[in-house]
C-alpha cells in the first residue's frame, strides 16, 4: 500500500487531537480525480468538525484528514477521467463528508474540481474555494444582490467576508462593512464605502434601509440586523439559521446558507481572480505539520483573510 503524510485524527476533541502522522494514499475511483496537494486551506468548518459539533448530523469514520480547500496538481484520474489531463493545476472545494486535503494526496470528485487561477500561487489559490463560494451563494443565489443595492456585511475582514466585500463591489452595489478597529483601513482597501468599527459604534445606530445584511456572527448581531434592513429586504446568514417570525414581524425575508461544492462558480470566481476583480486575502501560512497552530489561530475567530497550510 502507498503511503502519505497526513494530519488525522483518530476521536473528537481539542487541537490536541490532530496527528501528523502517515496514512494510506487514496486511489481515485471513475468520476474521481487524485491530486498532488501543494496547500490546503483552513476553515472554521475544519476545527468544528473536529471538536464534534456535526456528529449528531454527520458521523464521521476515523482516522479522519481534515480540510477540504485544497490547490494542487492532478496526479491521476479515474477510469472515466476526461476533464483533467495529469498535471493540470486545479482548485476545489472537496465533499466534507470524505478526507481531506491535510495531505500530501486527496480524492476528489470531478464536479467538484476546477482549473485554478492562473496568475496565483497554490497558496493563495487554496485560501479561495470555501470562502469566496460562501459568500458568492449567499449573496448572489440566496440573496440575488444587484447592481445599485446596498449591502451590510458583517464580519467584512474575515475569511468569507473579505470575499464578500469585493464580490458585492463588483457586482456594484453600495457596501458597508464591520469589522474591528486595526481592520478598518483594511476593509476599505477592498472596496468597503463604508466601514464601521463594532467597538465603538452600535451599527444599528447608523445604518438604515439596505437591501440585504449578510451575517457571518449569528448572536446578537443578527438579532440587531432586523431594523436596518427595508421593508422586502434580506438577512442572509451563514453563521445561525434566522428565525423564519422575525422576518415576517419585520416585513422583510429571511435565508441560511450552507456552502455546497460547484466547480462553475469556481471558474467563475478564478476569472474575476486573473482580471484582478478578487483578491485572496492570506493572513498566515503554516507547513502541513503545525496544522494544531492553525487551529489554534482559527479558533480566535479575529484572523484577517485566510490560514493555510503548505504541504509542498
């Protein structure tokens, strides 16, 4: 049996639990592709999944590889394999039900695999997947943003939101952004036309009348988001489902959204990434063996962008 170096773990838990350690090399089955992972993104969904907030929904067989953000080069395709020749460069967010791209290998199927972004790194390729189709789904599918309309985002420096700054700004909307004070100047620097700091101001004190709040916080802040939004408006979270009565009592509707893979989108996504339309946004990148530390950071819920993990 092939071999690989993987980070796995073998029971739910703390960062503790995850081993760098060797595991078997998975072997594509038809309508699979084998890639040669050279970085793999890190997601709050990675350390969730490992301290066991899905097991009552999604039961999971260990030993587990996280991670389902990967970049990296096809090595091999299944029996039916015709959309990727070995060697293509390819992005792809990976079915979280399977194993994942904290390795040296992953399996993933085609649908799910898109040729990445030519004029960047693995590293900066691998931050992309999760993040920017959350919020291009959340925006554009569940909300169906457009031009001319205005849109809070919360939580605009992080992961998803750094990706949705930019994509509503191109969509050419208004955008207002919260984040925290050190992250201000740099919510403006992707396209925010307004940006408040959480800290210091009550957002709901200032903003009225937009169309759509997208909600990466859930709490309180999605519960203040009912009165800024216009009447016929949306509140689409990714964070807490919301609840179904508020949005009726508040003339105004309501949406969760749980990100789904789609290699078109993907494609979609690496374009405006080559025409210099969206930016990845890397905040730190960790060799595939310190993928504890990544966690670690995660968890602190204040990252700017995106972790990644090296892996070549």
């Amino acid at each position: 049996m092939k071999t690989m170096k993987a980070v796995r773990i073998h029971t739910y838990g703390g960062p503790e639990v995850l081993k760098f350690e060797d595991a078997p090399r998975p072997e594509p089955a038809p309508g699979e592709v084998l890639i040669k992972v050279n970085a793999a993104g890190v997601n709050p969904i990675d350390w969730k999944i490992r301290a066991g907030y899905l097991k009552d929904h999604r039961p999971y067989v260990f030993p587990l590889i996280l991670g389902w953000d990967v970049s990296g080069i096809i090595e091999a395709n299944g029996l039916d394999g015709t959309r990727f020749k070995n060697g293509d460069e390819v992005y792809a967010r990976s079915d979280i039900a399977r194993n994942g791209a904290y390795a040296q290998y992953i399996v993933a199927k085609q649908v799910e695999v898109a040729q990445k972004p030519k004029l960047i790194d693995h590293i900066r390729a691998a931050a992309i997947p999760l993040a920017a189709l959350t919020a291009w789904q959340a925006l554009f599918d569940a909300a169906g943003l457009s031009a001319g309309q205005k849109v809070l985002i919360h939580g605009a420096a992080g992961g998803v939101g750094s990706f949705a700054v930019q994509l509503a700004k191109w969509k050419g909307t208004h955008v207002i952004g919260t984040a925290s004070a050190r992250n201000q100047a740099f919510i403006q620097e992707l396209g925010a036309d307004e940006s408040i700091d959480y800290t210091k101001t009550r957002f709901d004190d200032v903003v009225r009348d937009v169309d759509v709040v997208f909600d990466t916080v859930a709490g309180q802040t999605q519960t203040r988001s009912w009165k800024v939004l216009k009447k016929g408006g949306i509140l689409v979270s990714i964070a807490s489902p919301p609840s179904a009565e508020d949005a009726v009592r508040n003339g105004v509707r309501q949406a969760f959204v749980f990100m789904v893979p789609n290699a078109s989108q993907l494609t979609e996504i690496a374009k405006l990434v080559d025409s210099g339309k969206l930016k990845p946004v890397v905040e730190t990148v960790l060799p595939l063996s310190e993928a504890r530390r990544a966690h670690e950071l995660s968890q602190t819920g204040h990252t700017r962008g995106k972790i990644v993990l090296q892996v070549d």
